[in-house]
C-alpha cells in the first residue's frame, strides 16, 4: 500500500517527520492490521465507522478510501462506494487496476454504460483481475436483460478464475431461468462444497431440485436454505456486539461454533484466529480450530 509523498518541507520539518516517521508510520500499520481484521470478519458496520474517523482525523489515503468503498459495497451504500471509489482514483489513478469492485458498484447504481465503459479498460489486466471484470459485464448484461451476453461473460470469468462462488451462482441462476435445472444444481452444488454457507447457492439448489420433482431433497434443501438465514441473523447480531461486549474473544467463538455447525471450516479458522494467546478462552479456540481442517475463504453473503 503505496502512501502520499510529504510536501517539500525545511530543513527543520525534514528532521522533525524523520523522528516521528517510525511511530506514525507502525500506527498506520497497526490500523491497516485492525481495518483487514474487521473486513475479514464481516464486521463491516464496525469497520465503517473506524475507517469514517480516521479519514476525518488524518489526511485522506488512497488504500484507506478504496476500503471505505468496498465496505461502503458489502453495506449496499452504492451512493457511498462511488463517492469513496472516485475520491481514492482522484487521489491515485494507479488504483485503477485494484477498482474491479467499481463496476458492480456502477451497475448496482443503474449506470450499466458507465460500468462498461470504467470495466474495458481491464481487458489486459492479470487474470483474476481480468475475471472480475468480466463478471462485472455479466452483471451489466443481466440488468439490461440480455441473458446470452451475461452468460458468455460469466463464462469467460469462471474459465479465469473457477473458484469464484459469486460467478458461478449467477451462472446458475441463468440457468435456473432458462430451464437447465441440471446444470444449476451441478453449479450450486460446487459452490456449497467450498462455501457450505452460502445462502444464494443454497436457495438455487432448492429450486432446482423442486424443478427437477425430486420432492424429498428439495424439501431438506430448503430447510437448510431457512436455517442459513437464521445462521447468518446470528453472525451479524453477535459480530455487531464484539467492539462492546467485555468477552470479545467468547462472541468470536460463539460465532465459530455457528460456522462449525454448518461444517464451514474457513470460517472456523477466521472467527478463532484472532484470539490473543494471553486469553484465557485461547485453549478453547484452539481446540475448536484443531477440530476443522483449513479451506478456501467463504463467500457466505448472499449474491443478491
């Protein structure tokens, strides 16, 4: 993360940031550390509130407007996410390759043209950067209606990067709509088996298993969808109370247990891997950690 040049000071100023550069500079360390922290967890309420302070306290920085964006995103305050997209390119148009997220944003907005055109200039970026991109047209072709655009974007963007839940429950939802039940329950189901809790997968296997008549299954699956919701109610009720509550350490793990339940060992490993060593649950988090095996980070917000 790239930080603004100092002004041409004096010679007296020169000496004076050289002695305080050190503090000032593990303090923004120590903030980016708790910024990832929070966004990592979820905690995105939390986390927009602390980035909101130290934008008003300090100089505003690229790397700390970009995340206000995303976070602004995760809340759905478009509004916000393109303010705070634009403000961090006016400040360093080299954050254009990091800015994908912009175009959803755009789209979410209703400015389909405005995110094609912010999205093009991705078309010789690295391929995951180059992926989202594609994902982000895909998603500008569904708000237009033109489902065989949307489609060959979504595919484009899976061939680039295969493990992008978000991709491949849009393409199950394409094909939800136009009848290829098997193909979305294949899709939906990938997704579950690296992201057990994701809800918008969950809710288009149901659907594809009642279009397909198998009664049974679709009526467990949309157990497991409600049950989801009622999960993901919980994690954000006891993630909101972390910051307050005099036992942050037991909130996290009571947070993990939930993941636990629906067999999410990602988010077992994040919600425990944040436990200090000095604290007395630390044992108990290790422990739960030890009973799940580590996986890909899960996309458990709903694809809306």
């Amino acid at each position: 993360m790239r930080f603004p040049r100092f002004p041409d000071p004096s010679l007296a100023t020169v000496v004076a940031i050289l002695v305080t550069l050190p503090i000032v500079a593990q303090t923004t360390r120590d903030d980016d550390a708790r910024f990832r922290r929070l966004f990592e967890q979820g905690r995105h309420a939390e986390l927009a509130e602390a980035l909101g302070r130290k934008l008003s306290e300090s100089r505003p920085h690229p790397g700390h407007l970009l995340m206000a964006a995303e976070t602004a995103y995760e809340l759905e305050r478009f509004d916000e996410a393109e303010r705070r997209f634009a403000e961090a390119l006016a400040l360093d148009p080299t954050l254009i390759p990091l800015t994908v997220r912009r175009g959803a944003t755009l789209v979410r907005l209703g400015r389909t043209e405005d995110a094609r055109r912010h999205l093009s200039a991705f078309d010789s970026a690295p391929p995951r950067r180059r992926a989202a991109a594609l994902f982000g047209l895909g998603l500008a072709a569904v708000a237009d209606g033109d489902g065989v655009a949307a489609r060959r974007c979504f595919e484009a963007s899976l061939k680039l990067a295969s493990e992008d839940a978000a991709c491949a429950v849009r393409l199950a939802q394409l094909d939800l709509s136009e009848g290829r039940n098997d193909d979305a329950l294949a899709l939906a189901d990938a997704v579950l088996a690296r992201h057990p809790m994701h809800t918008t997968a969950a809710h288009v296997r149901a659907r594809a298993l009642v279009a397909l008549n198998r009664t049974e299954e679709a009526d467990a699956a949309a157990a497991r969808h409600r049950a989801l919701l009622s999960a993901h109610d919980r994690i954000a009720g006891l993630s909101a109370s972390v910051a307050t509550s005099s036992t942050p350490s037991a909130v996290m793990i009571a947070v993990a247990r939930i993941h636990a339940e629906f067999g999410d060992r990602a988010g077992v490993v994040r919600w425990t891997g944040y436990v200090a060593p000095d604290d007395p649950l630390f044992r108990q988090a290790m422990a739960l950690r030890e009973t799940r095996d580590t996986a890909t980070r899960p996309t458990s917000r709903p694809v809306r």
